[in-house]
C-alpha cells in the first residue's frame, strides 16, 4: 500500500525557522523605524546618557524585548505544528475520532494564530516595558506602532502556515469525513480577518509617520522662533539678575496656553524659575548636548514637548534661560484619530460589502447545487442561472456542463446497469434450470419404471382373463399392484407440478410482480426445492427451523422473496469455499409483529471493509466470479416490495447471519 505523506519533521521545523525569520526580518526594520516615528531626540539612544536615565541602553533592550518574542513565537510555532503532525503509521492507525480532531484544529487555528500573533506582541512588549519603567504615555505609543507590524507579520504568517494546514486537510480528507468543522467564518468576515490588519498597520503608520513630520517641522519652528527671541532680548555679555532675567522672559510672546519660561544653571542644572517642574530627562539632556544642538532641548523619549535655549551671565551663576514649548498637544491628535477609525470604518465596510457580494454569488452557486441534490431526479433537474461575468460565472457554466455530461454518463450507467442486472438474473435462472432438470430426472425415471411395471400387469392380466387357474383373489392382487403403481405416479407427478410451479414462479418474477399472500410453509417448500440440487452438490446441510406457525401469512411476491432467501443460501455455500460436510441455519420467527427469516453460516465471515460498503454499493468478495449485484438487488427487493429490511451480523472466522426483516 503507498504510504500517506502528511508532513515530516524537517519540514515542520523549516516552516517554524522561516515564519521566525519573517518576524527577525521585520523586528530589524522596526529597529530602525521606530525611533523616527516617536522623535527619539538626537543623541538620547545608546550611549551612557541612556544609561544614566533609563539605566539600558536602546538597542540591548531592544534585543532582549525581541529575542524573548522570538523564543515564545518559535516554541509557540513548533507546539503547535507538531500537534498537527503525523507520521505515516501514526496517520494509518489512529482512530477516526482522532483525525476529525485534527481536522478542526486545521480549520480553527490559521483564525486562532492570526489574532495571537496580532495582539500578543504588543501585550508581551507592553509588559517588559512598564518592567524597564517606561513612561505609560510611551508604552502606549510604542505598542501602537509594535501592533502595525504585528499586522504584518501576522498577515505574512498566515500566508505561509495557510498551506500546512490545507496540506493537513487533504491528506486526512479520505480518512475522515470530508466536511467543513470547527469556527466557520462566512467569507465576508474572513476577508475582514485577513485584509483589516492591513488597513491598521497602514492607518497607524501613516497616522505616526505623519504626527512625526508634523511634530518635527513645528518643532523646528518654534525652536527657532523662540529663540530669535532669546537672542534678541538677550546679551551674551551683559550680566543679568535673576529677577531681571524672569521678568523679561515673561515679557516673550508664548504660542501656545502651556508654554512657558525657565532659568537653570549650566553648571549644575539647578532650577532656578520654572511655572512646572522640569523632569530629570529635560535638565540632564540640555547639560550634556546643549553645544551639539545649539540650545534645541527635549522633554523625554517620544514626547512632544520641546525647549529653545541660550546661554547668559547672571549674578548667580553662568545660566541657561529659554522656552520650553508644547509642540503636539494630545487633544490635537484626536481628530487624527478620529478621521483614521472613520477612514477604517469605511474600509471594513467596503470589506464587508465585496465580500458579502461574492458569497452571495457563490451561495447562489450552492443553493443551486442543494436544489439538485434534493431532486428527485438529478439528471433532469434545472441547470444553475449564471449571475456573474466574472470567476464564479464561470464556475456556474463549468457545473452546468459537467451536469449535462453527467446526464450522459447516468444513462449509459442505466443501460448497463440495466444489461448486467438481465445478466445476473439470467445467470440465476440458468443456475436453477440445471438444478431443476437434475430434480425432474429422478421422479422421471420412477415414473418410467412405474410404466414399466403398470405394462407387465395388464399384460399379466390379459393372459390370465380365459385361464381357468386364476382365481378372483389373483385378480385382486394384480388390481392392487396396479393401483400401487398409479399411487406412485401421481405422487411423482405431484412432486414435478411443484417443482414446475416454483421454477414458473422464479422465471416470472423476471418480467413481473405478482403481490398476494402466502404462508411461511409455502415459502420454505419452494426454497427447499429450489435449492436442493445445489446443496446436494457441496455436500452442504439446510436446517430448517420453524419457531413459529407454518401458517403465518405473508402479503407480497413469494418468488421474490424466494429469489432473496435462495441468494443469500447460496452465498453461504460459497463462503465455505468448498469444504464439505458444512450446515447452513434457515430460521423462522415471528416477533414485534413481524417476520424474521434468519440464514446463517459459520464460515470465515466478511471483512470490515466489505461489511461497511454492504448494501452501499455492489461489492462482491469473489472476485472475477461475482458482481456484487446479488445482495444489492435483494437489498433493494426487500425494501421496495415488502418495506422490509435486510440486517447482518458478521465475524471473521466465525461466520456470517442475514436476517431478513418483514412486517404482518
């Protein structure tokens, strides 16, 4: 037997190895992206100023973040395509129950992967975050951005473990029933699954990238107008007040309600006036890089609150003095958000409409079909509309041609099965004609011999009439052995009228149905006769059994009923293959007001593969010998003509029972 290919262990551990390649592959360009599209300031990543805030560096935090979500995706992977893996001898000796379980997980997690891989990574990256105390406003925004290319990733997953799964289905589709289990999604929700994570991770990023450039350019704008200002109320050489200093900065134009003025040392980074306090980040980035930015300061990783600075001589100290400045208020990013779920809106809605379109032409497709296969004739049932100029109008057209080439192929099956049932029928008969002559050349010979001896007697008879010797008593006793001989001759006669009759009744049965009552005796005296000469040749025994009233009456054709009965006797004499001595049970029983004709054999049983296509199908287990029609016609007998049934029970090297069920 051709071993079943599922899918080997390599296999399963390369698709695990290239789905998390896949995820390396975009984690890298996220590497690169994602200080850009939250304004990491300049110089603030990867270096010991980093270190001194946040206490690890960009990049190792990245790492760890990613090669734990590389781990759990790869574990999570391999679990999960090992549970659907079989090897050849596992997938041939698992019970049925089994692979309709893999069935539904085949069809259940490709949905099931796709939302984990959407939303676990933001949820896991979130988590790790708040552990390396991150600010809950940057958590947000760095799990929005990691959630659009967990889109990506999920997408390109799904892509890719969508043949594993399919591959699942079709090598266990003939081991199980072929049928559609598990989350059944209408297509119009699986094209919103599969497509919407698309239209979030492009919605949030071009919302991002374009809140960067906007946070970028005003920044840029209000840094340099804010300090023109500086300078020029400012000088460089002039030695001012602390007080002087703060009255003139309130003198400034702010730009917006937050915005305000601020004095701290250079040297130290003491405050010495600021309306709000200023954070750790703001103080320690504008002593560091203040020469490198030229006095362009910022509030923290990601935020979009920003500073212009410039440097002066107070009575204090050496001081910076400056604007820290409100560049992207959150209240401004709600109508971003706003036009971007509408815009989402929309999209899921146009989702929604072309796939309801389309499973509406397919449905139509299906409907169509359906109406067909609940026709009580199929060949001659309406052909499908086509409602679409486009796939599935073709589809339709293709079904509409393959119905009429099955019309085709129906009829000429008809004509064959027509032609091969007349040929097992013939056959039957011809079987029974030999058997019949053999059972009429006996009481023909009798009744040859019974003339032989009548002729001597009336020839004895004659010559005695004028002989004086014979007494009235000799001919009394010639009289008596004539009327023993005529005796024997009607006996034989009646012997071959029922031997005719049954044979008449079996030939009939070919071209007509006769519906009346009989008895079960009447019954069983048939199939005794007709049967006699084949069990007589395989030396096989009929016991007969009558557990109930020999004048039960049953309504229908006898000779069909005789014809089934004589099958199923037959096919018991050829389950012993030619061993001898062997007994056939014939039993009859009355109970439930019914009928119960029993033919059992103790030979060597039925397959389990025949046993389940039995009454299916026409098989047969003798080969180039048999048909299969015997049992499929008697089958078809009981139920059409005596809405009966036919039941069995069977077991290798035991032997094999048919009963026939009938009802009163």
């Amino acid at each position: 037997m051709k071993s079943i290919k599922i899918f080997n262990i390599d296999n399963e551990k390369k698709l695990a190895l290239v789905t998390t390649l896949i995820f390396a592959i975009i984690a890298t360009v996220l590497y690169f992206v994602l200080p850009f599209v939250l304004n990491y300031p300049p110089n603030s990543i990867d270096n010991d100023f980093q270190i001194e805030i946040v206490g690890i560096k960009y990049t190792t935090q990245f790492i760890i973040i990613i090669a734990i979500l590389l781990i759990l995706l790869y574990i999570a992977l391999r679990f999960i395509y090992s549970k659907l893996s079989l090897s050849d001898d596992k997938l041939k000796n698992s019970p049925k129950e089994y692979i309709e379980k893999l069935r539904k997980k085949s069809f259940n997690y490709p949905y099931l992967m796709l939302l984990l891989e959407l939303f676990i990574p933001s949820i896991v990256i979130a988590i790790l975050l708040f552990a390396f105390n991150t600010e809950a406003e940057l958590v947000l925004r760095i799990t929005t951005v990691i959630f659009s290319f967990s889109a990506v990733f999920a997408i390109f997953s799904y892509m890719l473990s969508k043949k594993f799964f399919s591959n699942r289905l079709i090598a266990t589709a003939k081991l199980a029933k072929n049928e559609v289990t598990g989350i059944r999604l209408p297509l119009y929700n699986k094209l919103l699954i599969q497509i919407l994570p698309l239209f979030l991770y492009s919605f949030v990023l071009i919302l991002l990238i374009s809140m960067s450039l906007m946070t970028k350019e005003k920044g840029e704008l209000l840094y340099h107008f804010y300090r023109q200002e500086l300078l020029s109320h400012f000088d460089e050489n002039t030695v001012y007040n602390i007080s002087d200093v703060e009255n003139i900065l309130n003198s400034i134009e702010f730009k917006s309600e937050g915005d305000h003025a601020l004095i701290m040392s250079a040297s130290t980074g003491e405050v010495y006036y600021s309306p709000e306090k200023l954070n750790d980040f703001f103080v320690k980035y504008t002593l560091n890089f203040y020469d490198k930015t030229e006095g362009y300061t910022y509030e923290y990783y990601g935020q979009n609150i920003e500073g212009a600075l410039i440097k002066i001589n107070t009575n204090m100290d050496e001081c910076y003095v400056g604007i820290r400045y409100f560049v992207f208020a959150n209240t401004f990013i709600l109508p971003f958000i706003l036009i971007a779920g509408l815009l989402i809106i929309i999209n899921c809605f146009f989702i929604l409409y072309i796939g309801k379109d389309l499973s509406n032409d397919i449905n139509s497709v299906i409907n169509g079909m359906k109406n067909i296969s609940n026709s009580q004739d199929v060949i001659y049932a309406n052909t499908l509309p086509i409602t679409s100029n486009d796939e599935i109008g073709d589809l339709t057209a293709s079904f509409n041609e393959i119905q009429k080439l099955t019309k085709t192929y129906v009829d000429q099956l008809h004509n064959s099965q027509e032609t091969l049932m007349e040929s097992e029928r013939l056959a039957s008969l011809g079987q029974l004609i030999g058997g019949i002559a053999h059972n009429l050349k006996t009481p023909i010979m009798s009744i040859s011999g019974a003339l032989e001896g009548l002729t001597c007697l009336i020839k004895e008879y004659d010559e005695s009439i004028d002989d004086p010797d014979v007494t009235s008593q000799d001919h009394h006793d010639i009289a008596k052995d004539m009327s023993e001989w005529i005796s024997k001759i009607k006996d034989y006669t009646e012997y071959m009228s029922d031997i005719i009759t049954a044979v008449k009744g079996q030939a009939v049965t070919l071209s007509e149905r006769d519906s009346v009552h009989f008895t079960l005796d009447e019954l069983v005296k048939r199939v005794n006769i007709l049967m006699k000469h084949e069990l007589k040749n395989a030396l096989i025994y009929l016991n007969i059994s009558m557990r109930t009233d020999e004048h039960t009456s049953i309504n229908g054709d006898i000779n069909s009923l005789v014809q089934v009965i004589n099958n199923m006797i037959s096919n018991a004499i050829q389950a012993y293959n030619g061993e001898t001595n062997k007994n056939i049970e014939l039993i009859l029983e009355t109970k439930d007001n019914h009928v119960y004709i029993h033919v059992k054999d103790y030979a060597n049983g039925m397959p389990k593969n025949v046993q389940e296509k039995l009454f299916k199908e026409m098989i047969t287990t003798k080969g180039k010998n048999g048909t299969g029609l015997g049992l499929y016609m008697s089958y078809s007998t009981i139920k059409a003509h005596f809405n009966g049934d036919i039941t069995f029970e069977s077991e290798v090297g035991k032997g094999t029972t048919f009963t026939i069920i009938l009802p009163l």
